[in-house]
C-alpha cells in the first residue's frame, strides 16, 4: 500500500467512525441542528486532546505525524474497538506488521495436523483461509454446506470473492449482508496488518468495480479480528439451518485462521448436517 492510498484509508476509516457517534453517546451537549449524523471534527479534537487544526489535516489524510499517545486518544474520543485502535495506528504510522510481498506468495500448506482437525470436526462445517481469505483447506461438511470447493479453480477460491461472486453463498445466509459483512471486517483486520501489501489494494479495486454492494459494504468501515457470530442459514436440501461462527488463529509461520461453524444445539441442524454427510 503506497503512502497516498494508506492515508486514503485512514481519512475514510475516521469519517466514517465519526458518523457514527453521537453527542449524547461520548457525553457532549447536543447543541445547534446537525446537517451531517455523527460528531463534528472538532468535537472529537476536544475529546482527543488535540487542535481542531490537526485532527482536521489527519482526517483529511495528509501526511503528518501522530504519536501513538495521541493515537490512543483519538481511539479513546471515537470509542474504537481493540481491533480497530490497531487499525487505526497501522494507517496512521505506517506500522503494519506484516512484510512487503509484491510476488504472488505460494499456498500455504495445511499440516498434517490440521488435516486432522478438519477431519475430526466432522459434523462442523470448517473453511481454513489465509491472510487473503484465500481457502487452502476445507472439510467435507463444508463442501455440504456451502459449496464444492474442489470445483472451484484455486485461483478463485478467495472467500471474500465467492461471497458476492457465487448464487450459493447470496442465497444461503438468511442475512446475507450481516454474513458478508463480519468477513469484510476480518478482511480489514488483515488490511491494516499488512499495510505494505499492494495485492490488498489491487484485490479492492477489483471487487468495488465488480459489485457495488461490494463498496457499500466496505465502506461500513468494521474491523474484527475474530468475530462470534450466530448465523441462519436456509440450505437447499436441509432447510434452516443455525450455525455459530468462530474465528481461530493458527499459530505457526502461516498466517492461517480457522472458520468454524458449529451447529446450535437447540436445534436440529446438526441431525440434518448429518443426512448431508452421509448421502
């Protein structure tokens, strides 16, 4: 990521924190009618300790420089999430801990271990992706579930894509923007680790001109790194379906994580999880 398109980022990532409070919500008087939801710029200098001047250059994206003091306390005035404070500061400072890879990087290889956890979770669907949500492995109810990974060409096999890409995922998830949008935030998560990864641009550029509900999606601005999430799905074959997401990391050289989605327990998805399975 060059230095205009990092500072791009971070001025749409504070704009869009900023819409998103309110006076009532971080303690301030309501005061005179508001044109635009959200805080004004300096409303958030005031709570961050800062000149209205400079908050207003940082949102702009010019190139100055922030402590991570100050950081801190702009996190503090936008009520930012752990996740999102290292957002922040990975676009303010430039600090991605991630390293610059303008080659394509190989596939990671899924170890003979986690081979064995994906077998293991028979009856939970698992997807293991890489810091481009790139699927290097998947179990067979996963295949059930979503679709047949293996038809996929490898080139393709990028979750975020097939999510807005293929008809299967559109219609699966009951919510499909709520589903969308939690992998969007672990997407931005990796986006502000890998601040000096080009491919992360080019990736967006690519989906924003493909699908519009692509842009507005990304533009909500969320980051998680793990989310917990409860998700409804309506399958073809199975019906509703009730699954809850976790999102693990894979410790080791790779940066891998670990999708899994475990039937609720007060319902009936994992007996219908099992006819899939052994049809």
């Amino acid at each position: 990521m060059n230095t205009q398109t990092r500072l791009q980022a971070l001025s749409a990532f504070l704009k869009a924190q900023r819409a998103k409070l309110t006076p009532q919500s971080v303690g301030l008087p309501e005061g005179m009618r508001r044109r635009t939801p959200g805080l004004r710029r300096e409303e958030v200098a005031h709570l961050a300790g800062v000149s209205s001047t400079w908050y207003t250059w940082l949102e702009q994206g010019r190139d100055i420089q922030a402590s991570l003091s100050v950081l801190d306390n702009i996190a503090e005035a936008l009520r930012l999430t752990p996740d999102e404070r290292k957002y922040l500061i990975a676009l303010a400072s430039d600090s991605g801990i991630g390293t610059a890879l303008h080659a394509p990087e190989p596939t990671p290889r899924i170890t003979p271990a986690l081979e064995k956890i994906l077998a293991e979770l028979r009856y939970c669907p698992t997807i293991i992706s890489d810091r481009r949500c790139q699927i290097v492995g998947w179990n067979e109810a996963a295949a059930h579930v979503f679709l047949g990974f293996e038809a996929v060409p490898p080139e393709q096999r990028n979750m975020i894509r097939l999510l807005f890409a293929r008809k299967e995922f559109r219609r699966l998830a009951v919510n499909w923007e709520h589903f969308a949008s939690g992998y969007l935030a672990i997407f931005r998560a990796y986006y502000g680790q890998y601040v000096e990864d080009d491919w992360y641009d080019r990736f967006l550029t690519e989906m924003g001109g493909l699908y519009p509900d692509f842009e507005q999606l990304w533009h909500d601005s969320r980051v998680n790194s793990a989310p917990e999430v409860v998700l409804e799905f309506r399958h073809a074959k199975a019906g509703k379906m009730l699954f809850h997401l976790t999102s693990l990391q894979v410790h080791g050289s790779a940066d891998l994580r670990m999708s899994v989605y475990t039937p609720a327990s007060n319902s009936p998805t994992e007996t219908k999880l099992r006819r899939l399975v052994g049809e």
